[in-house]
C-alpha cells in the first residue's frame, strides 16, 4: 500500500521501514521508485553495533558501557533470532514464508524523523530533495517502456504525489482514484503548493525520497536499518504477533497506531484521534521502546526489494541478515536495474483492514 514514508535512523547503521493496517510489524516489503517515489516520509534508524557482526549472541554487540551511554533518542535493540516475514492469513505472497533470521544488536531512533530535524539538516547543508528537483528527461526514459514519447516541458516541473481522498466507493487497484502528482509538492509543502509546515515541526517528514533519507542519515553520523533489523525493532521482543503490541489490532478499544478509520478512501473517522499524520510518539511503544512502528507514515529501510527474498532462505535453519548476505554473493561485475525499488516498512496514516 503506497502511503506515505517516513525516516527513522540507526545507529552505525540504520533502519527504515512500512506496515499496512493489517500488517504486523515489519510483514512486508513494499516497493519504491527512487526519485518519483509518491509521498515519502523519513525515519532513520542507526546502528551501534561496530564489532561482533555475526557472533550468534547479538546481545553482546555492544559493552555493557556503550548501552549505558544511550545515544539521545535512540533505543537499543538487543538483537538476536526470530521469524522473518509471515504465514498469517493476511500476509502477502512477498512476506512468505516465515523464516528464522537472526540479527545483531544495534541502536535505532525511537520515533520517526521530524519535519524540524530534516530542516535543520537542510539549513545545515543547502540538501535539495529529489521532489524539490525538476525530472531529467533522459533519466526519467531510463525508467519507463522504450518508444514513451517526451512529455511537454510544463510537466516537467518538481513536484511528488499527494492524497487527495475521493467523495465515494472507487477501485481501491488505482492509485489515480485518490492520489494526485502536484506540482511544488515536497517536504515543505507536504499537500502541495498552498500548504505549509506551520505548527507541524514535531510530524513525520514526509515527501522524502530513498536517496534522501540517506542523506540524511549519513548527515546524522547514522544508517537506514535493513529490512531484517527493522522488522526484529518492531516486533517488540514478541516474536510472532500480529501487530507490535500483540495479536489485537485495539486491545480494550485502545487506538494503538494511527491508521484509516471508517471507509477508505473516502470516510475517515479519525477514531484514533487524527485524519491525517499525528506528531510522532503518540501512542504506547513497543517493547523497545519504540513508537509508531505501525501506522502514521512508512518507514525506509536500506534493502532493496526483492519480491522473492523469503523464498530464497526459506530452506535455511537460520541465517543472518539477508540484506548482507545478497549482497556478499551478489556476482562480480553483476549491474543493477536502471530502477533500484527499495524497501518501506510499518504502514501509514492511510492503512485501513480493506486496503
Ligand atoms: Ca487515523
């Protein structure tokens, strides 16, 4: 479910990440274009981990002294084996089968990254996002069927997709039905033109392109997370479960992520308190002391998406981040696709039980 994206960092490496409504934490690997990626937001996640890599006892990654000296906002994630992807009857084909993967402990960024601190990064360092760009022709036909003619220089013009909702019932399969490409679209006006960031300095960034959240992490001395540590953060330590708090999507009607309530995408209830993104942290963390792992906006994650990745080690006992071990056995001299799809995890403000 395309939505919006988000950055969350980690340390000495990083995490990222998505999860529709139904989705568990970390259940699927959706997909993104790099640069005329629809409405991203920002989380970081970085990594402290440094030694050890592999070791079989990920909590031992990091001294006992460099956990006590909490990097600000960062939460740390022990680490260690547990069942990546899903079988559940609301999984996807791209998230099965369940696999036992095992990660090293590494630090991750409690909430997502805000519309403040990617203004200070920007202020920082003059950073212009890809949605701030205006599209390269001859980068763009690299991405699309051979023969597509050369669209009329006016819509060449900088901009990203915003939902815009629909007045009734429309065919959920296109995204054209509720989104809309706005030109002057970006993480300053998330909207489009006639919106702004006042007031919202302590929501998710969003409108933020893969290549963007990297540059953000490394300007923060951190990493997106792979999509393995990512999921490992967002399970909470509840190996299994459906949801990052457990198996009920509102245990005694407590709201515990902010998603589409009422009729997507038409009738938004706002049952948990907000139609569109909540400020980060609003609901109860998870075990690790993470917030909105579900819901609110995606999250990115350093992988690149592979619908097949489950597939590929479900014979395997156990094996380490599959994030690393595609990349050790990549062949030399491989290329990659003119379009490299990277991976959101954890979900949006628009996820809803029939999208
Ligand atoms: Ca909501």
């Amino acid at each position: 479910m395309a939505a919006k994206r988000s950055i969350r960092l980690a340390l000495t490496g990083a995490a990222l990440g998505g999860v529709t409504l139904a989705c568990v934490a970390g259940c699927e690997g959706e997909t993104h274009r790099t640069a005329t990626d629809p409405t991203p937001t920002l989380a970081l996640a970085s990594q402290n981990d440094g030694n050890a890599a592999d070791d079989g006892d990920s909590s031992s990654t990091a001294t006992a002294e460099e956990r006590t000296a909490r990097p600000l906002g960062m939460a740390w994630i022990p680490g260690g084996e547990f069942e990546m992807g899903s079988d559940d009857v609301v999984s996807r084909l791209n998230e099965r089968p369940a696999h036992r993967v095992r990660v090293p402990g590494f630090w991750m960024d409690a909430r997502q990254v805000t519309n403040a601190q990617f203004a200070q990064f920007v202020e920082e360092t003059g950073y212009v996002t890809v949605a701030e760009r205006a599209p390269d022709w001859e980068e763009l036909k690299a991405q699309l069927p051979p023969g597509t003619p050369k669209p009329p220089d006016e819509l060449l013009v900088a901009g990203s997709m915003v939902f815009v909702g629909a007045d009734g019932p429309v065919d959920l399969a296109n995204m054209g039905n509720f989104w809309q490409w706005k030109p002057g679209a970006s993480w300053r006006r998330p909207a489009g033109p006639d919106s702004d960031l006042k007031g919202k300095g302590d929501h998710p960034v969003v409108q933020v392109a893969w290549e963007d959240a990297v540059a953000y992490a490394e300007w923060a001395g951190k990493r997106l997370p792979t999509e393995a540590e990512w999921e490992f953060a967002a399970r909470g330590g509840r190996d299994g479960a459906r949801y990052p708090w457990g198996e009920e999507f509102r245990p005694a009607g407590a709201a515990m992520a902010n998603t589409w309530d009422g009729d997507f995408p038409y009738r938004n209830t706002s049952d948990d308190g907000f139609a569109g993104l909540a400020p980060v942290g609003q609901f109860v963390p998870n075990g690790y002391g993470l917030y909105d792992m579900a819901g609110n906006a995606w999250d990115w994650c350093a992988d690149e998406y592979r619908p097949d990745l489950h597939a590929l080690f479900a014979d395997e006992a156990v094996c380490g981040d599959p994030a690393a071990l595609l990349a050790a056995n990549r062949p030399p001299g491989a290329t990659t696709a003119a379009v490299v799809e990277r991976v959101v995890k954890g979900g949006s403000f628009l996820c809803h039980a029939s999208y």
